[in-house]
C-alpha cells in the first residue's frame, strides 16, 4: 500500500491507489486534517452572492461544534448572505435559494450532497479552530436548579443505542466509590445501570433537566467527568473548567475549550486507573 507523510500533522497515513488523485488535490494532508472552512479553500467573501449551509447535524455535540463553524464563516464573509438550513432539507431546499456556494457538513448524511457543494467534516473544522483558541460557547442558562455547594457532575451515557460509547458500567461504580464524600449529580437522557449501587451521595437527574439547567450545573460543577459524548460538549460550552473525559477516537481530537480545562484519553488509552489519576489530580485529593 502506497504511504505519505501528512503535512500537517507528520503521521503516516496508508492509502488505496484509487485515492492517490484525492490526496493530491488534498495538499497531501490526511482526512483528519484537511479543511475547507477554516483554511478557506472557497472564494472568499463573494458580495452580494447567497451562500447555503446543510444542517448541522441532530446531535448536541455536532450542533455546538457547528456554531463556531457559522459564527467565523460569518465573520469571514462579512458580504454574503449566508443561510443556515436547519429545516426538512431535500436537494431542491437547495436550488430554491440559487446559492453561488453551498457547504455541506459530513453530519448531514440523511440526504445526498450535491453536485459541486463544498464537503467539509465538522470535526475536523471544529478541531482546528478550537487549536487557534476559539471555542464554541453556550450562552443559555437556566438557573431554577437549588445546587449543593460543591459537587461533580457525571455524564455516563447508558443508552440502547451504539452501545460500545456507553461509560462501562465497573468504570463508574469505581468512580462513584473513589470520589470523596461530596455530592455527585447524574445528568443526561439516559438511564442508571442496574448493576451500579450509586450509593448516598448520588442524585438521580436523568431526564429531569432542561439542556440550559444541565448547562447552569455544569457551568457551576468543581467537575464533570463522562465518555465522550455530547454533554461533555455542552460542559466545555457552558465554561466548566475541570473536566475528565474519555473513548475520543481520533487522535487528532482536541478539546473544545482551554486544554488546561480539559483531560481527555483516547479510546485505546481509556484505562480507569489513568483516568482515577486525572480525577484525584484536579478534584486535589
Ligand atoms: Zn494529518
């Protein structure tokens, strides 16, 4: 199999022949690393000229990763009229707004791209601009929600769906049993695990809270540890400046806010011991 050093990152990246002319035109960068938005590989600032983005994605994370994306097209092509699309979207919504250029993020996947649009990958934009110091940020908060003075917020995922990015349900019991006696909030859509004794100091929140309440303890929260999940986005978002997070597979992820706030480990580096370590090393005990 054929090779190449990407230019941005230094990793060797493998590839089939059939993708050689891709990688060409991708300025030999491999696909954790190429963008188009943030490296503007677009005409910039076309005046006068409708520009039609594809919704963001229907996940919490992809939708707060997408705001940055609008906010800095914005700033950057300061003459156009932008439109993002967040409703039904068929390849006509498209056409009816005789846009000069459309953007279409890899989130949207539930209908096809068209022909000439700029495909991007939300990640990747999301990753390079949160390495230039610009983090998406949540502006709504609820504060209707009586909190403990101090205590952590926990994000588990236990849901049905996509079962390997559930928090192990031995990880958590180990969490809950090694964090010092102090309040210890569940949050999330999800449900408890059967098989975890959550214990005294546990509150049971699921489904009980709005996003911009989830938003306001988070803000509030000495920490929030969870598996990668959109939550753990919402936390970075909302300005928690001690989280612990892990299961992140690219190795070419970032956090979305000041990495000092934020301990993340990689899938394969997603031990309880290490992250435990991380845990008593920010909670300071
Ligand atoms: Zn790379």
């Amino acid at each position: 199999m054929p090779k190449f050093y990407c230019k941005t990152c230094c990793r060797i990246v493998s590839y089939a022949e059939a993708d050689h002319g891709k990688f060409n035109n991708h300025n030999w960068e491999c696909d954790s690393c190429y963008s188009i938005i943030a490296a503007k590989r677009y005409v910039v600032n076309q005046k006068g000229t409708t520009t039609f983005f594809s919704p963001g994605g229907r996940a919490l994370g992809d939708n707060i990763m997408f705001q940055v994306i609008k906010d800095q097209y914005i700033k950057d092509n300061p003459d156009e009229n932008v439109i993002f699309w967040d409703g039904h979207i068929e390849p006509e919504s498209v056409l009816l707004y005789r846009p000069t250029k459309v953007f279409w993020a890899d989130v949207t996947n539930w209908v096809a791209c068209p022909a000439g649009a700029h495909k991007y990958k939300m990640s990747v934009e999301a990753c390079i601009y949160a390495r230039a110091g610009i983090y998406p940020e949540w502006k709504s908060f609820d504060e209707s929600v009586d909190l403990p003075d101090k205590y952590v917020v926990i994000s588990q995922r236990n849901i049905n769906k996509a079962e390997e990015k559930n928090m192990k349900s031995e990880d958590l019991q180990r969490i809950i049993k090694f964090l010092p006696a102090m309040s210890i909030l569940i949050v999330g859509n999800d449900m408890l695990f059967n098989n975890v004794e959550y214990g005294p100091y546990c509150v049971d929140y699921l489904k009980k809270l709005t996003l911009n309440q989830i938003a306001w303890v988070m803000k509030n929260a000495s920490m929030v540890i969870g598996v990668d999940n959109g939550l753990i986005h919402l936390a970075a978002a909302a300005g928690c400046k001690n989280i612990v997070s892990w299961w992140y597979v690219s190795d070419q992820w970032f956090p979305k806010t000041r990495p000092e706030y934020f301990d993340a480990f990689l899938r394969e580096d997603s031990y309880i011991n290490s992250i435990l370590i991380a845990i008593k090393k920010r909670l300071e005990i």
